[in-house]
C-alpha cells in the first residue's frame, strides 16, 4: 500500500463561492507520515464553473482537452477508497511478562492508535471530497434545468424528450448526493468506533504498567524463600512466568482469571550454554508461583518425577501393571530378552503372533514408537547409544464398535505437600480415547493401524468407562504408593504439584494394562480449540491446589492420600518462627536481613540471595538436564542442588 498512487485531500475545497482554494496530494502518498511541502499544490481558481473541470482532471489525471466532469470525479474517489489502507480492528493488547514487554507494547499501541487517526483522517476527507462533487453534480443539472426551461419552447416532442432525460439525470445525481452522504456518515462511525477500540486497547496497557509497578514494589514479596507469609493477609499473589516450559505460562494464564491474582515481572538471569538463556522474577523475589521452581512458593514439578516418565524405571516399579516389558541398550539386550529370540526357540504359532513395539526410553506422546511383526526384528530398529524399551501387543484388545484400535487417556493431579510429610492423588473424570484411523489387525503393522496418538473424542459417553474408571484409579494409586513408599517420589520444602497423564490399553477381559505416563502432558485452551479443550480441568485442578471461593474442583475425584517420609534431616531448613497473625494498620514487617538469618541458603542461589553471584553449569539430579547451580562464595561452600523441570519441556 505504500507505494500506490493516490489522491488525499489534506482539507475539503469549499466549492460554495466564486473562488476557492484545494489543496491536494499527488503522486506517491505514504498515509504513515505527513506530506511534505513539495507534495501539495497550491490553486487559485477561476469561478466555479470553469475551475471545477481543471482542478478535477490536474488531480484525478485529466490531459490535455478533456477535462474529468464532476460525475466522473465521484466515481474516481470511490475507486481511490478501494485503494487506500484500510481501518482494520485495532491491535489487540497482550499479557506482558516483564516490564520492557509492557513498554514495547504501550509504544506499539499508542503508534497505531495514530496511525489509525491518519488513515480515518484520509478516508473522511477523500469521502468529503466525494460529497462535494456530489453537489456539483447537482449544481450542474440544476443549472442544466433552468437554461432548458429558458430556451426551450413549450409543448414540442423534442422539448418533452429532453425534458424527460433531464430529469432522469437529475433523480440519478440526487441519488448520488444521498449515497455519498451515507457513505460520509457511515465512514466517520467506523473511524470514531477504531479510535475508541484502539484506546481502550492502550488504557489496558497502562493499566498494566501500574499493576507492574505496584507488584515491584509490594512489601509482602522477599528474596528469601523461608520467610513466613501469611496468606490469610494476603490481598493480591504474584504469578511469573520465567520461560522453563512446560505448563508454567498455561497455569500463570489461569490463576491470572482470578481477581486476586496479577502478574510479577520476569528478568534475565544468566545465560547457559547448552540450554541458552534463563530467567527468574525481577528482583529474584520468591513469587507466590512460577515454574522457576527456585523463586516459587508452589513447585509445578514433582522431585523424582523421573521415575514416572521413564518407562525403564517404570517397569522397575510396578511391571505387574504392564505388558511385559523388554530394554535395549545400545543394541544389545539389557538383562532378560523376549523367548522368542532365546537360542533355539520355536517359532511362534500362527494364531499367536502379535506386534511388537520398539520405544525410546524417555520420550513420550508416541513421538518414537515404532512398530515390528516378531521380536527379532526390534533390534534392527534400535540406534547405537540409544535405550529402548520393548513390548508385546497385548491379546484381544478392546476395540471401538467399528474394529478400530483405542488406548484411554488418565489424567492425574499428584499433589505433594510442604517436607514431603503427605501426597495425594486425584483423578479426571472425563478423560479421552484415542482411537487408531484404521481398524486393528495383528498382521498390519502400519502406525495408522497400530500407533494411537491423538485424542479423538471425550471418554464421557463411552459405553465401558463406567467399569473401567475405578479400575485405571486402583491402578495409579498403587503406582504412587509403591513410589513414595521406595522413596522414589521425593518431597520438597515448598507445597509441588503435577497434571499428568496415564495411557491404558484393554483387553477384551476388562484387564487394564498401563502403558507409560506423561509429564507435562498435551493440554489445550478454548481460544485455540474453542470445540474441545480442557479448561475445566486445569481449573478444577489449580482450585485444588490453589483454593478459592469460585473455584470448581468437582470434577476431581480423590484416589488416596499416601503418608510421606518427610524430607531428609541435612535437607530440612532451620525451623521458622509461628507465622504471625494479620498485623494491625502501621505496624512494620519483618527486616528482610532477619528473616534471612533464620534460614540456611537453598536452591541454587548463593546464601545471600540477593547478590549476583556467578553461576555455574551443574546437571539437575532430577531430570538429567543441564541446568544451574549457584556457588555461595562468600560462605565458601556449595548449596544444595534443587531439582526442576527441563528447560523447554
């Protein structure tokens, strides 16, 4: 659009006297800037009835001996608003994560208010334009009229012709001065409609930069994050979103519906080199969530998750809820292989030949899931240096009514509370299926026969969930007990939680086999899958982690609460004092220099949370990542490793 030729009258020539001066733009117009001097041209006009035509043909293209008439100067300005930029819905304002995201955006919005009001400037007055030769075209057959009914005698046929067309051209130019008045008037609503959406749109951003600037400096957020809070006294929590992945920002998002909640700025802090750039709230104070595990109150990653997202380690745990489960390490069978591929085994009958699959050992949603007929052809689909686990397809599954394979999604909300003394495990009651494309046969082991990946429908109206339901929550409970109880699941010092998900497969007997679970698991809004989404879920879960008042948790079901062990005693902080009831109006907080003294230096930040300690390179224990450790130099020691999620999970 910045290129087009296009006439923009800077100001309506008034046509209504013996002289009049128009100002136009000729040539290249760029509607993002002002015209310059040299692009504007300056008349003075003879009367009106001689000037009209060569105003009108030196603007609109006119050469030589034929000037443009007013009716095709009105059809001309119609063409030009064709051409012009046009008033498209203003910008919408975004959440911002940090303070110079807000400042970006408020420029951003506050320039394209303007650039609005230039582009609505320039329609309304090429639309005025076009009112005016309207008028002149009214002017001209009214004109026409008076010199016919002078001219022309009474009563002839030639005279009744011409008097006839000479009316017809005037109802057809009336029509015109309506329709260009319409159009002048609908032109200014829509211009004055995008101005006030395009400010309420920068009101929304500076509103956000004051909520920004009142969460900064808010006495209730420290950088110590043993210091007692009293929640009841709490009028606003702080959500911030440090970018480690996962579910952090979703979670953020969702508890950001509440009225009490708002957001806490984010700020670089420090840069690996493997795993780039990281973040932490502005400040590094401990914020009420963030998926910063380090500065949040509430960890969204449980320790030890990677025993249930191994499916190695899984089979370790609970192998009498799985199929039987085979490992390859580096090509090479790891312990027991299938006894199928035993020296001198027979060969397996016919009727009982199944599929086999070959996994990756730590990734999950069926991203590496390959498919084979007999267990001796696993090891040709292994990679050198890589762990598999292998497994058998189970006899008789439970197919969908028309034949097609379907393995049932769980969702699960793992709740660990403060020094790991208990956890408790709920279950989703509306669940979903996936179910393959095509239907199953042991013999085809194409992915889109064998492979089910994609949440196709609601497990709700499914006829065998009403069975099944408490079968896969037996199954579950027991898998986190076994894990807590081997100390497999570890507790934390703040309150952690996790949504993940189960996938259970059926036989035609009823029997549930779990497959594998996944952390962090697919999960969608209502603005990018506005038919099928999982809102319900995610806020029936944060209001049981996070309660309040609206909260709406009824579609969790707790499974079990299974005791924990506590934390290990060199791992448990120095015992806090009581947190203190609701202080009275004026009286002073706690100093943040005490607070810190009564507790030992955690996580990887050094002992004096506070200072800008270098930060060093160290693998996270928990998830084999490469993450970071803090080196308290001035006590001269190390702190002990915290474990989080992976950066980008």
């Amino acid at each position: 659009d910045r290129s087009r030729v296009a006439l923009i009258p800077r100001r309506l020539p008034p046509f209504s006297g013996p002289f009049f001066r128009a100002v136009m733009v000729v040539g290249h117009m760029d509607p993002y800037r002002p015209s310059t001097r040299s692009e504007m041209v300056d008349m003075r006009m003879p009367p009106v009835r001689e000037a009209v035509p060569a105003v009108v043909g030196a603007a609109l293209g006119a050469t030589g001996k034929q000037p443009i008439r007013p009716k095709d100067a009105f059809d001309k300005c119609s063409a030009l608003i064709a051409q012009m930029p046009t008033l498209d819905t203003p910008v919408k304002h975004k959440l911002s994560w940090s303070i110079q995201e807000a400042l970006d955006q408020h420029a951003s919005l506050t320039k394209h208010k303007q650039v609005l009001a230039e582009i609505g400037q320039n329609r309304i007055q090429v639309r005025q334009t076009q009112l005016s030769f309207a008028e002149l075209e009214v002017d001209e057959a009214l004109a026409l009229a008076k010199s016919h009914n002078k001219k022309a005698p009474h009563g002839e046929d030639d005279d009744l012709a011409s008097t006839a067309s000479l009316a017809a051209h005037i109802r057809e130019v009336t029509n015109d001065l309506k329709l260009a008045s319409r159009l002048l008037k609908l032109e200014e609503s829509v211009v004055q409609n995008r101005l006030a959406l395009a400010e309420v749109e920068v009101e929304k951003s500076r509103q956000e930069m004051k909520r920004l600037k009142d969460a900064i400096d808010d006495p209730a957020l420290s950088t110590d994050p043993a210091r007692p809070v009293n929640a009841a006294s709490r009028r606003v929590f702080y959500c911030c979103n440090c970018k480690v992945g996962g579910h952090g920002q979703r979670f953020s998002e969702y508890l950001l519906e509440r009225p009490d909640w708002e957001v806490f700025p984010e700020q670089k802090w420090f840069t690996d080199e493997k795993s780039g750039q990281f973040y932490c709230p502005l400040g590094k104070k401990v914020v009420d969530f963030t998926d910063e595990t380090q500065f949040s109150r509430y960890s969204m990653y449980i320790k030890g998750r990677i025993w249930l997202e191994e499916k190695t380690r899984m089979w370790d745990l609970v192998p009498e809820l799985m199929p039987p489960t085979y490992v390859i390490r580096d090509q090479k069978w790891d312990g027991r292989m299938p006894p199928e591929c035993e020296p001198g085994a027979p060969p397996v009958p016919d009727g009982e030949v199944m599929p086999w699959f070959v996994k990756e050992a730590d990734r999950n949603w069926g991203t590496s899931v390959r498919c084979c007929q007999y267990a001796h052809q696993c090891m040709s689909l292994a990679e050198p240096g890589a762990t598999y686990v292998v497994q058998k397809h189970i006899p008789n599954p439970l197919c969908m009514d028309d034949g097609r394979k379907a393995h049932i999604k769980f969702y699960v909300l793992l709740i660990g509370e403060p020094m790991g003394i208990s956890w408790s495990v709920y279950s989703f009651r509306e669940g979903y299926l996936s179910i393959s494309p095509n239907p199953w046969s042991p013999k085809d082991c194409s992915k889109e026969t064998q492979v089910t990946i994609i949440r196709t429908q609601r497990i709700g109206s499914w006829r065998h969930w009403k069975p099944v339901y408490p079968v896969c929550q037996k199954a579950v409970g027991t898998v986190i007990q076994k894990a807590v109880e081997q100390n497999k699941l570890e507790g934390r010092v703040q309150k952690q939680f996790e949504i993940l998900s189960a996938d259970f497969i059926l036989d035609n007997d009823m029997n549930a086999y779990m497959l594998e679970f996944n952390m962090s698991p697919v999960l969608k809004d209502p603005k990018d899958s506005p038919d099928v989404h999982d809102a319900d879920m995610i806020r029936g879960g944060l209001s049981i982690v996070f309660p309040w008042e609206g909260g709406d948790p009824d579609k969790w079901d707790l499974i079990c609460e299974v005791p924990g062990k506590g934390l290990p005693e060199d791992k448990a902080p120095a015992p806090a004092p009581a947190v203190p009831a609701a202080a009275p109006a004026g009286a002073a907080e706690p100093s943040e220099s005490q607070a810190i003294q009564q507790s030992p230096a955690r996580g990887r930040e050094p002992a004096n949370p506070s200072s800008d300690a270098e930060v060093q390179p160290s693998i996270d224990v928990d998830t084999g990542t490469d993450r970071a450790k803090a080196q308290a130099k001035a006590a001269g020691s190390e702190v002990e490793e915290v474990a989080s999620a992976p950066h980008g999970s």
